[in-house]
C-alpha cells in the first residue's frame, strides 16, 4: 500500500517537471538582452542560444549519475534487502493489462534501475554505442530549441506529437515491426493535427479576437482559409511556418534516437537511468566541441556575431543576466527530474496513463502559457489538437478503431519494447 501511494507523486513531479522544461526554455527566449529600450518591439534581441539550451539539457541528464550515485548508497548502507524482488502486475481482467511489464519492482522508485537479465550487460567501449543515439538527441533538440525562438510553447509542443509519425515509420522500415490498417490512419490522422495547429500558429496571431459565437464556430473553415490566403506571405506567418517545420523535422532525429536505443538494448542489457546518464554526458561532450568548433568558424565573424553559435555572446548573457542564469539552473534540474521521474513510472502504469500524463503536460502548457499572456486562444488550434489525441491514442490501442474490421486481437505488437520517453 505505501508503495502505490508514491506513484502519484511520481506521476505528479514527472508532469511538472515536463511542463516546466518547455515553458523555462521559452521563458528564456522571452529575456531581452539588448535593446531592450528600442520603442519599437520587434527591435529589441532577446536570448536566442538554442546550441546553449541543448547543452543545458545534457547537463541536467548527465545529473542522473548523482541520482545513480544516492540509490548506491541507500542499498548499500539503509537497505535491508540485498535486491529487489520481482512480481507479477499484470491484471487479467484489465484493459491496459497488455501494455504493463509482466515483472514491475515492487518499488517505483527503483524502477529506472532494473534491467533485464538475459541480455549482455552493456559495458567497456561498447558503452560508446550510446553516442550515437546522444547525436541524434543533439541535432532534434539543437532544431526544436531553434523552433521555439518562432513559435509559442503550446504550438511547439503540439507539434512534437509528430513524433509517433515517425517512430510508427521507422519501427516498420529498421526494427521490421508490423502496423495494421488503423495504426496508418493514426498516423495519418497525427499529420492532419499537426498540419492544423501549424495552420492556427500561421494564420491566428495573439492580437487577433477570439470568436466567442456559436456562427462563428460554423465559420471557422472558411475564415481560416480566407485568413491564410491573405496572411501566408506574411513575415510572421513565415517564421512560424519554419518554426513548426524545424519542430516537427527534429522528431526524425528523436525517432531516430528512440529506434537507435530500442536497437541497442535489445542486445545490451543497462539501467534506464544509466543509459540517460551516459547519453547526458556523451551528449554534452560532443555539444561542446561543436560549439567550440562552431564558435571560430562562424561565431567570431562579424556576420556571425549575436548569432546562434556565438559561444563569447551566449555565455556573457547567461553570467551577466540573473534571470537566464538562475533559469538555466533550473532546466537542469527539471531535466534530471523529468527523467527520473519518468523512467519511474514509465514501468509501473499503463500505456493509458502514460498517454493521459503526456496529454495532461501539453494542456498544462497551454493554459500556463495562456495565463501568462504569451499567447490567445484559438479555435483552431483545439481541432488540431483534439486530432493529434484521437490519432495517438488510436495508434497506441487506448481507442477503438472507427470501423468494426479494423479491430484486431490480440497480435498486436509494441513497436518500442522497452518504452522510451522523452529526455526533455
């Protein structure tokens, strides 16, 4: 019983500490660094380090190793028992029954420290075999911190729920998994939410009135296509266009990531939370000497001076500005607390409830976002969202098919067995 009371808390913290990763990174966007007096808005620079909040996110994963480090030491010196016991979870009787590990630990807590034990242990130099998943984490993290400088925090998460896309296509193209007919109409449904919260984001700015009418509700397909005719070209209109392109392009490099670990520990066997602590610390490695190398062949030129790899610039505004410092800090720890808590729970609920947490986080975000003012509400962008739901969870097997001949036994398959979640 005391053990099923710390999951809410985990569940609770992992939600939090995933909302709070999205909306402290935009939050740094918003900080003005110079100009900050021009009258004219659009004049004033904010922080615009997306390589810097990269490294920033493998900090807070390289964190874990301390994580890693405290649980050592409470089975070695608190601990009465010598290990942790193994028990069957599954309830016959429940739907989500299927998509529970037949062996959760007793306890939650520990449960980003089980590994399965007929597997090689992944050690020596093949734990540099880690460093490529870490790369694909740069390169789709680098593109959604870029992607986030032109879009705000609900449209930038919405459109990470591409992200089954392409884990659905790569399962079936490298991991040889199977995707019945209505697994591709979520799919399909995913790319039709996306395309429409995209089409919110270009087309409705924050100024613009909400309609508050039932006749407008009726209206709002044509209005959004007479909007979009008149607004498309428009310079804002396009940087929120390549914003959610950025976005929604990184997911391949999560996919990919994701593909990549499933590839991996298939084979090799490694605590969840020590795989996240070495993808932290290959991570920041490789991020760094990127930047440095970036830095002098770009940054320190007058034409790439203020600009994204300006390594002098990006580090004089996070020691010169308390507000970037201090939340800098804190995306660290909401990133090593996001995993942890993360990989407590992704093992101990259902699919249902790690979807739900998922849905719940991206709500979280656009109602802080709205009570903020950093953004208004769109109609729009509540059908876009409703579709990217509906097509996850149909993709997932939480909602039934549409058609009675597309519901299948019990033969379906998970596509990622050792279910990833996301670093940040």
């Amino acid at each position: 019983m005391a053990v099923k009371a710390v999951i809410p808390f985990l569940v609770t913290m992992m939600l939090v500490t995933g909302v709070c990763n999205t909306l402290l990174t935009k939050y740094q966007d918003n900080i003005c660094v110079r100009d900050c007096d021009a009258p004219n808005p659009k004049d004033r620079r904010h922080f615009e380090q997306p390589v810097i909040q990269t490294a920033q996110m493998f900090v807070g994963e390289s964190g874990c190793w301390i994580i890693v480090g405290l649980i050592s030491l409470f089975r070695r010196y608190f601990s009465k028992d010598q290990g942790y016991k193994p028990v069957n979870s599954v309830d016959p009787e429940s739907d989500d029954a299927s998509s529970v590990r037949s062996h959760t630990p007793i306890n939650p807590a520990t449960a980003a420290l089980v590994v399965k034990e007929d597997r090689i242990p992944l050690k020596g130099w093949k734990i540099l075999l880690l460093a490529l998943p870490a790369i694909c984490d740069i390169c789709g993290t680098t593109l959604m911190n870029v992607g986030l400088l032109f879009v705000v925090a609900s449209i930038y998460q919405m459109t990470r729920g591409a992200l089954v896309l392409f884990v659905g296509l790569f399962s079936v193209l490298f991991l040889k998994r199977r995707l019945h007919f209505y697994q591709w109409f979520a799919l399909a449904t995913v790319v039709i939410g996306v395309a429409i919260v995209g089409l919110a984001g270009a087309i409705y700015k924050d100024h613009k009135a909400v309609p508050t009418s039932a006749s407008a509700a009726m209206l709002l397909i044509r209005d959004a296509a007479i909007t979009a005719s008149n607004k498309a070209r428009s310079p804002e209109a396009l940087r929120t266009i390549i914003g959610i392109l950025l976005i929604a392009g990184a997911q391949i490099f999560t996919a990919s990531q994701f593909v990549l670990e499933e590839f991996i520990l298939e084979k090799y066997a490694l605590e969840p939370l020590k795989v996240v602590g070495w993808e932290g610390v290959f991570g920041f490695s490789v991020t760094v000497i990127g930047m440095l190398i970036l830095h002098a062949a770009i940054g320190r030129t007058p034409s790439g001076r203020y600009g994204y790899f300006d390594l002098v610039e990006g580090w004089k505004e996070i020691t010169h500005y308390r507000a970037i410092g201090v939340s800098s800090i804190a995306i660290m720890f909401s990133i090593g607390g996001f995993n942890f808590f993360g990989l407590s729970v992704t093992r101990t609920v259902s699919a249902t409830s790690r979807s739900t947490i998922d849905t719940c986080r991206t709500l979280f975000i656009w109602i802080v976002s709205l009570f903020l003012g950093w953004e208004t509400f769109k109609w729009l962008q509540v059908l876009g969202f409703a579709l990217l739901v509906y097509g996850t969870f149909l993709f997932n097997g939480l909602v039934r098919p549409p058609l009675r001949a597309c519901i299948v036994g019990d033969e379906r398959e998970e596509l990622l067995e050792e279910q990833p979640i996301e670093h940040q």
